[in-house]
C-alpha cells in the first residue's frame, strides 16, 4: 500500500507562555498538548525531505496542509507531483496524480492504530500516547530560537521509532519535525505560513478525483 506519511504534530500552533526560565521538555510538550486542544482549524505550508537511513537517497516535497477538527485533514503535495490525502472524518483518500489512483480506507482504522493520526484528530495526548525527553546528542540541531524535544511511542509502532520536534521559543509556533522510523529511515518536514482558527471550508475535506481514477477500496 502506498502512503503518505502523515508526521506527528504538523499542525500544531502555540501560544507564548510566561516562562520564568528555559522550560524542560514535559513543559513543552504540556504546553503544546494544551494549546492544540483549543485549535479549531489550522494551515500552513511545508516542505519535506524523505531520506534512507544512509542518507544517499533523498525524496522532496512540498505543498500545504489544512485541519479541521473534529478528523478533518487534507495535505496537498504540489511537488515534486500532485498527490492528496484527505479526511473527511470517516475515510481517508490517498490519490496519486501520476498514477491515476486513489487508495480509499477507513479513518476508524488509522485512528486505532496509528497515535500520529489520533493526536490530529483530538483523542490522542502527548504525555499519555509518548515519553518526552531532551533530543540525543546525535539527533541534536540547534536552530536560533527553537526548542527542541524528542518524543517516544510508549506503545511499540509499526511505523515510529521516535521523534525530534522543533518549536520556535518566543511564538511557540511549530517549525519542524523528523520522524525516525523502525529502520532508521527519516521524514523531515519544516512548517511556514502558519495560521490557527481560520474560517475553513469543510466542502475542501471532500475529495473528488478525475474520471478515470481508480479506485481501491480497503
């Protein structure tokens, strides 16, 4: 099955705490967790880098993502070609353009299975679904500005080893994320243009693909 990989916390837009000093990671990841909850809607931009875990093979993309909650999603990859995946909160489509098909599965599924997808959709938690510690000495990139925190399925996934998140330090606002899988192979998405409790259009969760498309329902 193809699919995109949905990252966790893409959406994510926060407010500026009054911190007294440096917060430590669970203070972080409380503070998202907190702020996600009263986000309505969200859009943004981003870019991705898909790499093998020897790093040589690199896939990139870019395009731009809305939220509604509740389960509503939809990310619009523009390059390198157009692919989509929308939620309409009770099916997800997976379309690829270039191969004139579209995967159709049920949300249901994703949301028992997959802690990435239950966050987005509001019944996941940060500190209930994940450990949340400071990033390894390895995975360490400091950007100006930014906090960086590295969260951990508590329960094994099929998928997710752990992963680096990136928020800026005056706005809180999400900057980047890098999602390390069972093989060592990474997913890195950086965020810009980013704006919470938009008006959203909840005609634009609902996907209709070109005739001709086909169709895989599983």
């Amino acid at each position: 099955m193809k699919k995109i990989t949905i990252s966790l916390l893409c959406f994510l837009l926060f407010g500026a705490p009054a911190w007294a000093s440096k917060p430590n990671p669970r203070e972080i990841a409380g503070h998202l967790q907190k702020i996600y909850q009263q986000t309505r809607t969200m859009a943004a931009d981003f870019t991705q880098v898909a790499a093998s875990i020897s790093g040589r093979h690199k896939r990139y993309g870019s395009g731009y993502l809305r939220l509604l909650k509740p389960g509503r999603m939809r990310w619009d990859y523009t390059k390198p070609g157009q692919q989509v995946m929308v939620c309409d909160g009770k099916t997800i489509s997976l379309y690829f353009a270039s191969q004139k098909q579209m995967i159709v599965t049920s949300a249901k599924q994703y949301l028992e299975s997959d802690v990435i997808y239950a966050f987005f959709a509001g019944t996941g938690d940060i500190l209930r679904d994940f450990e949340v510690r400071k990033p390894d000495r390895a995975d360490l990139d400091k950007m100006a500005g930014d906090y960086q925190i590295k969260i951990i399925p508590r329960h094994s996934h099929p998928q997710i080893d752990y992963i680096n998140v990136w928020v800026d330090a005056k706005t809180f606002l999400l900057k980047r994320v890098k999602v390390t899988d069972k093989f060592g192979s990474q997913t890195d998405i950086s965020f810009s243009n980013i704006r919470r409790n938009i008006k959203l259009d909840s005609a634009i969760f609902h996907f209709t693909p070109p005739a001709g498309t086909e169709i895989i329902k599983q």
